[in-house]
C-alpha cells in the first residue's frame, strides 16, 4: 500500500497547508460574501471531475477483470494443448508436452517477474512459437489423429492471440497528459473547499482532509488497475502454478 499512503499523504498535506494559508490571507467576511458563487462552481467543477474520475477508475477496473480473464484462457489452452496430445504417437506427444511444461515454468519463472518492468520474455516467445510448429509440423496417419491436431491448433491460435494481448497490457499506460488533468483536476477541487466558511475551524480542516484523502484513494485505485502486472494490485500466475501441481505431472 506505499503508493496509496504518498498519494494520500501529498494530498492532504497540500490541502492542510493550503488552508491554513487561505485562513490567514483571506478574511472571513470576504469568504462569507462569495459563499453562493463558490458553492455554485464547486458544483460544477466537483461534479465534472468526479464523473471522469470515476468513469475511469471504473473502466480501469473492468479492464484489469478482463485482462485476468484472457489470462485464465492463455493457460486453459495451454493445458488443452498438454491434454490433446495424448492422442498423439510417442514422439510427438513427448515432444509437445515436454515444449508445454517448459513454457509455463519459464512463464512463471521468468516472465512474469519481467513483465513487472514492462516486459516480455523473448524465451517466452521462441517456446509459444515452438508449439506452434510442432502443432502445425504433425502428420497424422488416422482421422483421429487429423481431428487431434485440427484441435491442437485451435488452442495454440486461441493461446498466442491471448499471450499477444498479455503483452500489449503489460506495455500500456495511461497518458501522462490523462494524468496531468487528474492532478490539476484534484488541486482544483481541493482549493475550492478553501474558500468556504465555518466557525469551527477543526471541522473545516477535517472535512478538507477527507476530500483529499478520498481524491487520493480514487487516484491509487486508477493507477493501480491501470497497471496489471506491475502495481501493488498486479494479477499473479497462480493458473499457470495449478498448472504446473495438477495437469503437467504426467509424462
């Protein structure tokens, strides 16, 4: 939770600071006559702010779901691959299951911990394409073993197009013009709540304080769904470890 405790914490002492500045250079009756204006553009201003925010946190929520969805389903057609080879002649099941059991240790061993840097693994991608041509390379001698490989190649296209689209997640981000407008759009906000009046100061102060903090919570929330596979929040290869315990245990 580091990020979520910098963020609050920048927030709220901006936000403390500000308003005990505004106190001492502002005069009270002065904030007493511009309380109709003021609670008019915080209404604005606060609601704008507050539906773009929220709409992106919740589509950066609704993304990292998806993204663990595709996830599950590049592991699932690895194991479909593993499972259908069984059908195959020795060799060739040997040869596929051993490419499979491979490529999930290296996923987990290597590329994952890359990919918290915004990385993939290109081992990664030399054993994805392996399989693909092992699958593409077979010569079945029986309508079984034609029905085998039509399927085998449905899992290796369904697992590269899910391994592509891991990849392009892992290396996005939000703009930093997008992150630009939060930051000012928060300030904004914030600095509103300077200018309204109240006789119990400490009240005025707490209030401020619990804006910026739930500003502050919104914008971790944001980052940390914007960022899968290397925030605080990032998705973990615990499938392709059941993998690894339960499906590649036989030869």
């Amino acid at each position: 939770m580091s990020l979520a405790i910098i963020i609050i914490t920048v927030l709220v002492v901006l936000a403390v600071i500000g308003q005990v500045y505004t106190r001492r250079v502002v005069q009270t009756d002065n904030l007493e006559l511009s309380q109709g204006m003021v609670e008019a553009m915080l209404g604005v201003v606060g609601t704008l702010f507050s539906l773009l925010l929220g709409l992106l946190v919740a589509n950066a929520i609704e993304s990292y779901h998806e993204i663990k969805v595709q996830v599950s389903e590049e592991a699932n057609s690895l194991a479909n691959i593993y499972r259908l080879s069984e059908g195959l002649e020795s060799v060739d099941r040997l040869k596929i299951r051993e490419t499979c059991r491979v490529y999930n240790r290296k996923v987990i061993t290597d590329e994952w911990p890359k990919m918290a840097n915004m990385e993939m693994s290109q081992d990664c991608w030399d054993l994805y394409g392996k399989i693909w041509s092992d699958c593409v390379l077979l010569k079945p001698e029986t309508e079984q073993e034609s029905n085998i490989q039509s399927s085998l190649l449905d899992s290796a296209k369904n697992l590269g197009e899910t391994r592509r689209a891991r990849s392009i997640t892992c290396k996005a981000k939000l703009s930093p013009i997008l992150w630009a407008a939060i930051f000012f759009g928060s300030i904004i906000t914030i600095v509103f709540t300077y200018f309204f009046t109240s006789k119990i100061g400490r009240l005025h102060t707490l209030l401020t304080v619990l804006i910026a903090i739930s500003l502050g919570l919104n914008i971790w929330l944001l980052a940390a769904y914007s960022l899968p596979f290397s925030s605080e929040l990032k998705i973990q290869p615990e499938i392709f470890e059941i993998l690894e315990q339960q499906v590649f245990k036989t030869p």
